[in-house]
C-alpha cells in the first residue's frame, strides 16, 4: 500500500500592516508657537480646549465693526473743522464714504451669517472664506484680546471658515493634498495623522516654525491644504495662505499646555481628507 500523504492547506491570506504616510520636516523662519511666549506655564483653561459656538464670533464680529466704525468717526469728528476750511465739500464727503461703508460691512456681516446659518453659501468663495473674511477674523481677534476671549473667538471664527470651506465640495487628487501638521502633536495624535494619510495616499510636512506653508505650496503646488495648528497659529496660517488655495484648518487640544502633547479630532481630520481625495483604496493582501 503505498504511503498515505498529508496535504497542508494553505495559510488564510493576511492583511498586510496599514501604509504610514512619509513624514517631511520643513525648516523656515518663524517660529511656531510664538504667539503663546506670554505663557504663564499654569494650565490652560477649560484643559486647553477652546471649543466656542460659532454665534461667539458673529458676536464680536458685531463688536468689531462698531467700535471701527466708532473710531473713524470720532476722528472724523475731530479732524472734521479744520479739513471744512480747506473746502465745506471734504468733511460731507468723508462722512458720506464712512456712511455707505459702514452699510456694506453691516450687509456683508448679515450675508455671511445668512450663508453659516441658512446651509447655503450666498457669495463666492473669493468674496467669502477666501476674502475679506480672512480680514474680518484678524480684526475681530484684535478686539477678542481685550476682553480675554481670543483664543475662544479664533476657535469660533475657525469652525465658520471651515464650514463655508468644506461645503464649496472641492475635490482634488491625491497628489494635489497636503496634510501641514506642527512638531507638537502626541504620539498618539501623529501615529493617527500617519495612518490616515497613508491609507489615502496623501503627504504629510511637519514644520518647527512658521510659513512652512508658503514655501511647501511653493515647491509642491497643491490644490488643496488640511492644516493643523492651535487657533493662534491657525489664524495666522489662515491668513497666510487661505486666499492664495483651499484650506481647512483643524484645530487642535492643549491638555499640557502649548506647543507640546497636543491632541486632535483624527475622525474630523478623515472626513476633510476623504471629502477631498475620495474614498481610500482597499487594504491589499499577501498571497498564500
């Protein structure tokens, strides 16, 4: 009788380990985190998250273009006699002009709020997000700081921006993403970042100081940027680089304080990555 033969079947296939994203550090000239060298070193308040309701920013957004409103006028009111003497014309002029732009900031305020709160963005992105808002959001900061609320207006004025953003339903290629992320994320929060930009085939620049973004947008050119930063910073980024392509701005926890172990919404971070490239490609197996 011949010998009786044992057959293996062969191993299950196994999933290979999830793509990590390649991770570039940039080095350029200002430093991020500069905005928080007041830092007392005692615990930020709330745990260093400064989640707001958007209506916190229409607040002082209010606020803002009263008291420039105000000014102006004041110092018109001031300067106003002695510019009549050279012509009765100039201050009714002045007045005029100060008339009709404090209308259109009143009517562009009321737009933008009907656009965040109706679902429906009512002015292109360039009049918008991309637009004088950027301008709006710095201002409104400024007038923040005096009454100890920045951080918490810049958190609010962030989540409109990134709203209108998100809803114009930008789609670009996975080439054409960058994912701009600071050195002072935990390891927790990065092993994230590396595993959801891997998985969607996007690059990842990590920067110790600031404007990385101009210089990577420079180098790369991109159609489309997800940053992550705390509000300071991200306004300033914002500022830098949100009226030059699409950004959507993530911000970020601070439960140790600034600039160090700093933890994100990694599931808000997949959504904005996956609107943008689409859906990631299916987990590849080994052979058996």
């Amino acid at each position: 009788m011949a010998p009786q033969q044992t057959v293996t079947p062969p191993a299950p296939p196994t999933s290979a380990p999830a793509p990590r994203a390649q991770l570039i550090h940039i080095e350029v000239d200002r430093r991020l985190g500069h905005e928080w060298d007041e830092w007392n070193g005692r615990a930020l308040p709330g745990g260093g998250n400064f989640s707001a309701a958007p209506r916190l920013f229409f607040h002082f957004a209010a606020l803002t273009i009263a008291a420039v409103t105000g000014a102006v006028a004041f110092l018109l009111y001031l300067i106003g006699p002695r510019l009549g003497t050279l012509s009765p014309l100039v201050p009714r002029i002045l007045w005029s002009v100060l008339a009709v732009l404090a209308v259109l900031q009143w009517l562009y305020l009321g737009v933008l709020a009907a656009s965040f709160y109706s679902g429906r963005n009512l002015l292109p992105e360039r009049l918008m997000e991309r637009g004088p808002y950027l301008q709006l959001m710095n201002y409104t900061s400024l007038i923040a700081r005096g009454f100890g609320k920045r951080d918490w207006v810049e958190h609010a004025a962030i989540d409109v921006y990134n709203t209108l953003a998100e809803r114009r339903g930008r789609r670009v290629g996975k080439g054409e993403l960058l994912v701009l992320i600071p050195r002072c994320l935990s390891k927790q929060a990065l092993d994230g970042v590396l595993e959801i930009a891997g998985r969607y085939e996007v690059p990842v620049f990590v920067a110790t100081r600031g404007q990385l973004a101009r210089r990577v947008i420079r180098e790369r050119r991109p159609r489309a940027v997800v940053a992550v930063a705390c509000e300071r910073d991200m306004m300033t980024g914002l500022r830098d680089v949100a009226g030059k392509l699409p950004v959507l701005g993530l911000t970020m926890q601070l439960p140790n304080g600034p600039c160090r172990d700093a933890a994100i919404d990694l599931g808000q971070m997949e959504q904005w990555v996956r609107g943008l490239v689409g859906a990631a490609p299916a987990p590849a197996h080994t052979k058996p």
